[in-house]
C-alpha cells in the first residue's frame, strides 16, 4: 500500500472513495469527490491505480485541496462472491478503504463497487453492533412518504426472520434518533395486511415482530407504501431494492411522459420545474448515497451507475454522518431498545 499525500488535512474529516468501484470509475468519481472536497471543506483519500488517479487529478485545479492517494491495482468484480473478495483481494479498493477506518486514518467510506464486497468488507473489518447478525442498508425512499422509511433496500437478499426483526430494529432505532419520530411505527411488506398473509419468512416473522415490543401495526401492501401509512417498513433486500428500482424507474417514465405532454404547452423553465418536483415526490434524492447501518463505522453505498455530482452529494451526506455521530447514536438506541424489551 503506498500513500501519496498531496495536501495535509489532518484537521478535516477525512472520506476514503473507492475510485475503482462504479460504471463510472474513476473520472466520474474523482471528479465528483473533488468537487464535494472543496464545497464541503473535507479530505478525500482516493484508493486505486496512482497512475489513473494522478492522470485524473492533472486535468482540476486542486489547489488549496486536501487529496491522499492510496494505491492499489486491484478491484472487486461485480458478480464475484463477497467470501472470494476478502479470501483471495485483501488488497482491494474497497477493502483498502475499509481498512482506514479502524487504523484511524479515514472517517467515513465511499463506495460504487459490488454492494456484496462492500457488506461482507465491513462486516469482516468493523464488525457489527452487539446482537445484530448482519448490517443493513435502508432510509426514505419515495418522495410521496417523506416519513415512510424502507429497510432493507439491497444489502441482504436472503434474509432469516431473526435477520428482519434485526432490520426492524435497527429501523426504529433510525426513525426515533435520525428522523425524530416518537414510537414509529413498524410493518412487514407483504401481499395482504391480513396476519397469516405472505410467505414462510414473513410469517414467521410476523410472530417476531409481534413478540417484540416495537410498534408493530401488522402487514401493509405495496400501494399503502405510498401513502406513509407506517414509517419502518421491513423486508429483505430482494424485495426493497425491486421497490426502491422501480419507484426509479417510474420517475423517470412519468415525468419522460409528462414532458412530451406538456413541452408545447410550458416554457423549458416551467416544465424542468415541474418534472423535478414530481421525480422527486416518487423517489428520492438520496436513492444515489445511502449509509450501511449495524457496523461500527460509517460506510455509505452509491449507486453503480452515480455521477460525479452523486459523489459530491455522497462527500456531504458523510460528513453529515460523521458530525452528528450516526453510530453511536443508532449503537446506543440499539442497546436502549433492547433492554426495555
């Protein structure tokens, strides 16, 4: 490994981005890291090829920067098994990245690479909170339900009852201390609202969650999603990431739909206005940057396909979680839950 420190920071919250990870890697990455770095007034540490990263780094002015290189060759494939990765790419971008955390040189990780490589990296360097089997990925995820959190949107596909109850937990634990929401409310997706709806694991989940002393209101469907009816919303990553990829996709088809409707009817400005606002009140901004919950560390997932602006948004987003101390808040109400069971 070898380190390359362009400007020192040593006072500034430091993000480790994993420049070799994304369908765009590395100049969307780099670009947008530069950018969040000075609007955001972080270091960034960039691990991957130096010889990529410092051919990228040539075409930005910099200056007045704080930018670390770390150096690696080596990277994680898509479709590659996460046990694979950490046996056999121990010197992986992502994993490298990982690693700076623990050795207190990064504060917070960002990562477009395989979602799996970068679970199963934080899991086997971090470890997770006391009593969670298996860290989980989650937030809001429909403009429309602004109150309405979805865990899990990907990180876990397969997933035990005990794993969901460990989601609604850790859901409730983030809807109480991040969102501010008194007693939220929790319920299991499922194809009726009815108990006793559903397949083995959500029923047998359902008796869980019934047990566990949480807000549990029951099932909800699909479309009562929408209407914020329950604020923790619990199922695996199969299922979430389906949903989270479809109220994207429907974004993108309606207000595509609505421009041709409107384009002789509105000005540019006008109709840009309202195509925004409605993308944005089916899905979320934030579908782009979410955060790995259940590991002792702050580790934040972009979506493959993020954009250098993805990334400057990301470079915010994780810095705002390491100022407001995300895990030991979620830690802390974690233990507080489980104790008052």
């Amino acid at each position: 490994m070898e380190n390359n420190a362009l400007i020192n920071g040593d006072c500034m919250i430091k993000i480790a981005v994993d420049v070799m990870g994304g369908d765009y890697a590395p100049h969307e990455i780099i670009k947008g890291s530069i950018d969040g770095a000075r609007k955001y007034n972080t270091a960034v540490i960039l691990v991957g090829s130096n010889n990529v990263i410092q051919n990228e780094l040539n075409q930005y002015d910099i200056s007045g920067l704080s930018i670390e290189i770390v150096h690696t060759d080596e990277f994680l494939i898509e479709g590659e098994s996460p046990a694979f990765a950490i046996r056999n790419k121990s010197n992986s971008s992502i994993m490298l990245c990982v690693k700076l955390v623990p050795d207190g040189k990064a504060d917070a990780v960002i990562s477009a690479g395989p979602t799996g490589g970068l679970v199963a990296s934080a899991v086997h360097i971090l470890g997770t909170f006391e009593g969670i089997s298996r860290p989980v990925i989650g937030g809001p995820f429909m403009g429309f339900a602004p109150n309405t959190i979805l865990f899990d949107i990907g990180s876990n596909i397969d997933s035990h009852p005990e794993q969901l109850l460990d989601f609604a937990l850790m859901g409730t634990v983030y809807a109480d201390k991040i969102m501010g929401i008194e007693k939220p409310t929790v319920a299991l997706a499922s194809v009726g609202s009815e108990e006793g709806k559903g397949n083995k694991v959500v029923r047998e989940t359902y008796e869980l969650l019934k047990k566990s002393g949480l807000n549990f209101i029951g099932n909800i469907e699909g479309n009562d999603i929408v209407r914020g009816k329950v604020n923790v919303v619990i199922c695996d990553g199969f299922v979430g990431n389906i949903l989270l990829k479809f109220s994207e996709g429907l974004s993108i088809a309606v207000t595509d739909w609505l421009a041709g409707k409107l384009s002789q009817k509105l000005s540019g400005e006008e109709l840009s206005k309202i195509t925004v606002e409605l993308r944005n009140c089916i899905r979320t901004t934030s579908q782009s940057e979410v955060i790995l919950y259940g590991v002792n560390g702050i580790i934040c997932k972009a979506h493959g396909n993020s954009r250098a602006q993805d990334f400057s948004n990301i470079i915010a987003m994780a810095k705002n979680a390491v100022e407001s101390d995300v895990v030991n808040k979620l830690r802390t109400g974690l233990l507080s839950i489980r104790s008052n069971k």
